[in-house]
C-alpha cells in the first residue's frame, strides 16, 4: 500500500515537472522565435517602406526577388501595420504588396474557415488590403451566422468594395441588431456622397429603424440633391420618420425647406413639431417667427425649447420676438421667453444699459419688470447682489423689493 502511495506521488511530481519544463521551453522557443523575428523586422521594414515610396516597380525586388518561407509572417505584420498609418499611393502600393505576396488569397481562404474568430479577422484584413477581387466574397460574408464577421465585412466592403458596396451596405441597416445597424450607419456617413442615391432607393424596403438610420446618414452628410425627397419624407406615416426627415432638412440647411418645416410646426405629433423648430432656427427663417412664437405656448417642453433657440439663432428679429413674447398671456411662453433671454446673455445685457440714458435706459428697465412680472428673479437678485456696477446694483435694489412686497401682499391674501 505504501508504494503504491509513493510511485502516484512519484507520477504527479513527474507530471508536474514535465508541464513545468514544456511551459519553459515554449516560452523560450517562443521568445526566440520574437527576438528572430523583430531582428528581420528591423532588416524588412525599410526596405518595405521604401517600396512603397517608390514610384513604380513590384515589392519583389525590393526584398531580394522573394519572400522566405519564416519571413511572410514578418513581412505580413509590416504590411498590415503600416498601410493602417499612410494614406493615398502609398497605401495602395502595401494594398498591393499583401495581394502580390499571396496573403490576399489566404484571408479569402480564411473566409471559408468553420472558426468566426478567423473569419473576422481575414473580413478586416481583406477591408486593409483594400482588394476590389474580394467584393463578392465578403457580400456572402454580410450574411455570416457571426455578428463580429458581419460587421467586419461591411467596413471591408466600405474600404476596399467601392460602389459596388454601397447598396448590401444600405440594405444592412435593416440587421436585427440595433447596435449593428449603427456601425453600419456609420461607415456608410463614412463613405459621403456617393452612398445617397442608394439609400433613397433601398428607403422604401428597409425595417423602421433602417428607415430611421437611413435618414441620419443623411442629415449627417447633408447632401442637397436629397432635399426634395427628404421633403417627402415629412409625409410619412410614422411619427419618429417625420422627425428625422425634419432634423436631417434641418442639418443640409437649405432655403428651400423652409416652407415645409413651417407647415410641420402644425404636426400632431410633438417629436415632429420639435425636430421642424430646430430645423427653422438653422435655417435663421425669419419668416418663421410668427410660428415659432406661437410654438412657445406648446404643451410639450422639448418643443417650446426648441421654438426659443431657434428664435434666439435667427438673430436680432427673434430676440426681438423673444422680448415681445415676455408679455403674452401663456405661462409657458412667458417661461420659455425669460428661459433663452437668460441663457443668451440679453439679461445681462440689458441689465448693464440700466445706467444708460434715454430711452435705452426705459428699455432696460422695461425687459427687467417684464422678468420680475413673469417670476423670474433669480438672476436679477444674483445681480442685484454681486454686479461690479453700484449704480446698476442700486436700481435692481429698487425694482425688486416692489416684487417681494407683491408677493408678501399674495400671500397673506
């Protein structure tokens, strides 16, 4: 019994200093293995690099007419590393260097692979080489089980598949995932102009949030020519389709919307109605004031905010307004007014003329019990308090207690 103890310690120890020695040699083969290959790189990369600055001529040459076989792996991480830093023909020339080299054919193979993890990596790098050949390939990897392959395969598509890409990309934004769909919206804003006629015409037979992305991409790239459709897009069934066509007419910023967005003030829907007043106060429709005072007596709050910045970025006419809309009969409006007059820095400004003479003086004072009158005080009494002005601090001092004296009179009643 007692050997038979000793010979399975005897076993385990054995087995333990058989891992150790293993795990030891690995990892000095492998540090050999680096050291070896970090010598060659030191050797390779100029020579790499000065292919690609070169103006003609195969990278053969430039490494001695071939590649060694313990080399490709050095002469591939080269590649790969540095066609991600430059830019224009020196880029194509190290797309090309990986394709003459062989290793375009072994990332299609890597397409093929049963492992995703090894077709995501061949989709990217296909996508680095930026390989025309490997389009139809990664189109079929657009419709890969992994959502890693997927994804990688339309930035590739993006880099290296040129027009051909743009239409399986836009029909990609209709993915299940909705963190899918916004990478690929991503990388289709990416790729400009080039990519709005396809997304107008794959609209129609696109999933609601497609539809959705669809209309982002292109507030983001802001194309003129799609003004026109976008317009009729405000005529869409969904409410959230009607906003982003507002807030993507609003983003191109053309004059030409300017009537339509007026008209979708009047939506039922409130999303709607907000994304048309910011629309309007990019545009600095001044024709819209009317509207958009009459906006700042909505319900909704998003939309009463909006209403008051686009009245604030239309310029001197929508302060104007703004000033006006002091008095109206809304506590909303009235509110929001005092809101943006605020924020924009009129109260303050108007506070500082109150030393002023004349009629700019009458003004001043006028806007400040207009603020008093609509409760908000909050800012007068800071200033009241801390302006480096003791005139302006002695008026404030006078026109505020005739405030507190009314709500002390209020609240006793």
């Amino acid at each position: 019994m007692q050997q038979a103890l000793i010979l399975v310690i005897l076993t385990i120890a054995i087995v333990f200093l058989a891992l150790t020695l293993a795990i030891v040699i690995g990892k000095g083969v492998r540090e050999v293995r680096e050291a070896g290959r970090r010598r060659r790189r030191t050797k390779l990369e100029p020579l790499i690099l000065g292919y690609a600055h070169a103006e003609t001529g195969s990278i053969l040459p430039a490494l001695g007419g071939g590649v060694a076989r313990a080399d490709r792996p050095v002469v591939e991480a080269i590649l790969l590393d540095h066609v991600q830093r430059v830019r224009g023909v020196e880029r194509d020339r190290l797309g090309k260097a990986l394709d003459d080299l062989g290793f375009v054919e072994s990332y299609l193979a890597g397409l093929s692979s049963p492992r995703w993890w090894t077709r995501a990596r061949a989709a990217e790098h296909l996508g680095l080489a930026r390989s025309k050949r490997a389009t139809p390939h990664l189109l079929r990897a657009l419709e890969d089980d992994a959502y890693d392959v997927r994804l990688r395969a339309a930035k590739a598509l993006a880099a290296a598949g040129g027009q051909a890409a743009v239409a399986p990309l836009a029909k990609a934004l209709s993915e299940p995932n909705r963190f899918s769909t916004i990478r690929i919206a991503d990388i289709l804003a990416g790729m400009g102009r080039p990519v709005v006629r396809e997304l107008m015409d794959t609209f129609p037979h696109l999933s609601r949030h497609g539809k959705l992305a669809a209309l982002d991409i292109l507030g983001r790239i802001h194309p003129p020519e799609a003004v026109a459709w976008l317009h009729d897009r405000l005529r869409e069934p969904h409410r959230d389709l009607r906003a982003r066509a507002a807030h993507a007419l609003g983003a191109i910023g053309a004059p030409a919307s300017a009537g339509v967005l007026r008209d979708a003030l009047d939506d039922p829907e409130w999303a709607v109605r907000a994304m048309a007043a910011k629309g309007l106060g990019r545009l600095h429709d001044d024709g819209a004031i009317p509207k958009l005072c009459a906006a700042l007596r909505d319900p909704e709050w998003w939309v009463r905010a909006n209403a008051g910045e686009a009245l604030r970025r239309i310029g001197p006419v929508g302060i104007g307004a703004l000033e006006r809309m002091l008095d109206d009969e809304d506590r909303y409006a009235r509110d929001q007014a005092c809101l943006v007059l605020e924020s924009a820095g009129v109260l303050e400004r108007r506070v500082a003329e109150l030393t002023s003479p004349g009629p700019v003086r009458e003004e001043a004072v006028a806007l400040v019990q207009r603020f008093i009158g609509a409760g908000h005080t909050a800012r007068l009494c800071e200033l009241a308090a801390t302006h480096r002005d003791p005139s302006v601090r002695e008026t404030l001092a006078h026109l505020l207690p005739l405030e507190r004296a009314r709500e002390e009179v209020a609240g006793r009643a």
